[in-house]
C-alpha cells in the first residue's frame, strides 16, 4: 500500500436541486480512498456499523483499497443527511448521527504503519493524531478537517495540526481557524500553527496553495452540471495524495500538478450522486480533462 | 489617440474598514482611462457638472488623457456614495446622483472618430449605442454594465450588446443578466446576445474568458491589503483595452495576457483610496506583478 486513509464510511442522504437520494455510500475516506484509488493503491482506516452493506466493502475492495483497517462494530453506521439549494457551493447538514464513530479506536494494522503517505480525511482530530502516532516515518501528512472541529474540538485540532505536512482546508474554515477574513492573511496565521503548506478549496473558484517561499492559485475545472458536491473536497484530497504517492515527488512544481489532478478528480465527482461517476470513470478521462485544464489555464507573457 | 473610453466622471464618497473619503475623484472613466494611459492614448467622452474641480481635468491631462470629449454642463457632476463592509466584494450603494449625466448627449468628437479600439465603461446603454454609432469603423468594442441597466434598461442594453465583441461583466451580473445561476451556462446565453466573448470578474477569484471555441480561467492576483475595491473593474477593463490597443493584436492568446494586464492593474488600484495608488504606479511595477503573476498561476503537466 502507498497512501493511508483516514476517515469516515457513511451512509448518506442527500437533496440537491436535481433530486433526492437516499441511504447512498458516503464518508470522507470513500471518496479519498476512490479517488486516490486511480493512482496508488490506498488503506483504509474507518469504522462501519453491523447494518453497513457488506456489498459497499466489496465495491472498495473491487477498486483497489485495501480495507484490513476498516473496524466493524455492532451499532449503527455513521450517517449524514444533508441539502444543497441554488449555491452548490454551500451544503446544509440536516441530520449528524455519529453511531459507532463515537467508540473508534483508531487501531492502524501492522500491514499498515509503514506507509509513506498519509491523508487525515475529516474526521475527529484526536483521531488523526492517534493515527500519527501508530505510523513508523510517513514522507508526507496531509490533513482536512471542518467547522465542526474547528468550533468544539479546537484545540486537539491544534496538537493535530503540528504534525501536518500540507492541511486541505476550505475558505470559510480557512477565516474560521485564523479567525481572519482575508484568505492571504488567514494562511500565515495558520500556517504558525505547524501546516508547512496550506490548500484552500474555494469550490467553484479553485484552490489556492499557499507555503513560505511561494504561492500557486489554480481555477477550478468551470462545469456546466453539478449535480451534488458532496465529496468534492475529499476526492480533491484523495487525487492530490494519490499523484504524489504515484510520482514519489513532493516538491513544489509536483505538489501544483498534483493540485490540478485533486482538481480533475473533484470535478469528475460533482458530476452524479455519490460516487457514481468516480466508478465509471477511466484513466484516460482523467488525462484528458488535466491536458484541457492546462490549456484553459496556461497563458503566456513573453509575447 | 489610440483607446475611447466612455464612462462616468464623478465626485465619490466612500467608507471602507479602513476609513472614509469625502469627495474623492470617481467615474468608470476615470479609472479606466488611468489604467488604459499605462499601456495607450486614451480620449475620454464624458460630462461633468460646473463644480467638478479643474485640477482633476489637469490632472487626467497630465497622464496623457485627451478630455476634449468631456462635456460641460451646468449643474453638478454625478456623485456616488458607497460602502463596503468586511466582505470588500460587494458594494452598498448609499446614495447615487445623477445630477448632469441626465443631459448627456455623448457627442463623439471628429477628432475621436477612427480610433479603433472602444471601451464603453460602465454608464447608460443608450450612451454606449449612441458613441458606437458616431465611430468611423471600430476594430473592437468592449463593454461593460452593471446590475442597475441590466433590471431598468434590459431592452436598450440588449441592443448595446449586438455589437459588442466583449463584454466584461462581473458574476453576480451575468447570472442576473442571463437569469441562470450556472455560469458557463449564462455565459452561452449572453453571447447569444451578442458579445463575441464575455470576460466574466469574479473579484478575488479572478476572472473568466468564454467565448465560442475556448475559455480561459485566470486568478486573481492575491493581496493581503485591499483598502477600497471601487474602480477595481474600470481598472481592469482599462489595462485590458490598453494593453490590446498597445499590442494592436485581438487574437485569443493576446487577450488571455490582456486578461492578466488587466487584473494585475485592479490589484494594484485596490490598494489605495479612489486613483492615488495608480498615479504612484511605474511601467517597472506592473511589468513586476504581471511576472509575479506568471509565476504563480504557472504548471506543467508533462512531468
């Protein structure tokens, strides 16, 4: 295995503009894991309930993902209900119920603890860091987390934070953790909380990476469809370990490319419900909606 | 002359986070020619009430603005009134006057007529239409509007537009002007209106290009101070047709660097109060952020 997991397998219940699904796959490390999937082989560590559908396990497993570190423990499996109106940009969380994601212990298997890239998908960040600390010497720690740990758990999120190689977080959480509204500003603030390099999703706008010494703004792939954002931020993650996993490569002209394939990946995702459209898709499709990427992005000045 | 640009001259006030400026030199043709002289020979065709102060006029000479299409008129000039709250995207308009602009018969002087490059900054588009009209044969016509004209003048704006080859609209406008939230999809609807390409602000998000064949999605260059957002759209559409002037070239990879141009000359007018930090501004400087820009925005795919 090549990139470690973190995170949550849920069961989801989602309403956009285009519909209503119910009881779907869901969870931060499905998409991570999925999304990596077409780059490295990933691990998974999670927690399911006994109700969670053996047939979902057997999907990972049928996409490359080890799942050795997927716990099972009688309850019910973590669940989120949520909606997204006109702003896709936005979702509104109806229902949390953490069930067997409240007596996760977070246990990493032998197989597993010398991997060398690591992704801390959102999730509670004492987790994260008991994760951290099974691992033998990871390469790379990139770390996502969210309003809610930000707002109640935040200053474990803080011990957390120390250890993370590259924190992938979103704009309004970005103004949250710093508690300062201009972006630029905010990424110094928390960048002194131990992250050596921060990415900002800014959703439909790109993704911002800021570091010490340099900076890199990249737009996002512009749709026309979107169907349902959910794990957009996730599969960005997933696609960003996953190509520096692959490449082996973690300096700074790798970390942008990776950057545009997390991008690639995200965009595939808000395509159809859950991960529907990250199961259909191809490697190819991936190499050639990077390859238009380039071509809307690039210009040149020496004209 | 190499640029016309038709807009507003006007008196502003304007409060911000930061402070509050009382009777501030303001108008779209202000900033837009300002930013236009850095890169061309602009005329402005605009109007101004009895009481807009003489060194303003001299002021606008003395950076090689022709103003012999400046009407005026008894009265007073047009004034603005606005703030911004910590979100600096978004204006409120206070208290807008028309004063003198109400008597504008935009006459085009003979001096003026076979200038080929038209920037209709942002005023009534009846004006705009009557300006394209009296011009002996345009090689571009850039325009641009705001959400006022788009709700009380949809009619006359929609025949402005037929003969525009670009319009620079910002987001929230061309969502309204399209009726569509998606936008690349408004986009696809307003040129069927008529402009060739729309170049598409998103404020700190940067700007998008679509036209027919292609599009082209640029950052914004990313601050850490932003002082007073107003005329940071006239500033760009102004570098934008400067730069396009200067260069005298209209093909797609010259407009993607006008693009840049253009938001490299917002960035900068962000930074001060109304005009005063484009007056300190050098050709080195910006020369220095468009590279800067390059530099962050760039990736290679082909590792």
């Amino acid at each position: 295995m090549q990139v470690l997991v973190v995170g949550t397998l849920g069961i989801d219940t989602v309403e956009t503009p285009f519909g209503r699904e119910d009881d779907i796959l869901g969870g931060s490390a499905t998409y991570a894991s999925l999304s990596a999937s077409f780059f490295a082989l990933p691990g998974i560590i999670s927690v399911i309930g006994s109700d969670f559908p053996e047939d979902y396990i057997k999907l990972l497993r049928n996409n490359n993902i080890n799942t050795d570190g997927i716990q099972k423990l009688p309850g019910r499996t973590f669940r989120w209900t949520g909606s997204y109106k006109d702003d896709l940009n936005m979702a509104t969380t109806i229902k949390t119920e953490l069930n067997v994601l409240e007596e996760f212990k977070a246990i990493v298997p032998k197989s597993y603890r010398k991997i060398k890239y690591l992704l801390l998908g959102n999730i509670d960040p004492e987790l994260q860091l008991k994760v951290i600390k099974q691992m033998d010497s990871p390469k790379l720690i990139v770390g996502d987390t969210m309003n809610f740990w930000i707002a109640y758990k935040n200053e474990e999120l803080k011990r957390t934070l120390k250890y993370l190689d590259i924190l992938v977080i979103n704009d309004a959480e970005a103004r949250q953790l710093a508690n300062e509204p201009n972006l630029i500003k905010a990424s110094g603030i928390i960048r002194k909380m131990g992250p050596k390099i921060l990415i900002i999703k800014k959703g439909e706008h790109g993704a911002l990476m800021i570091s010490e010494k340099t900076h890199f703004a990249a737009s996002a792939y512009p749709l026309e469809e979107i169907f349902d954002p959910t794990g957009a931020g996730d599969s960005f993650a997933g696609g960003l370990v996953g190509y520096l996993a692959k490449t082996g490569d973690i300096s700074e002209p790798n970390i942008r490319r990776a950057i545009i394939y997390g991008s690639v990946m995200a965009s595939f995702n808000v395509e159809d419900f859950s991960i529907r459209k990250l199961l259909k898709l191809k490697s190819n499709d991936i190499l050639k909606r990077v390859k238009s990427f380039h071509k809307f992005s690039n210009f040149d000045i020496n004209a």
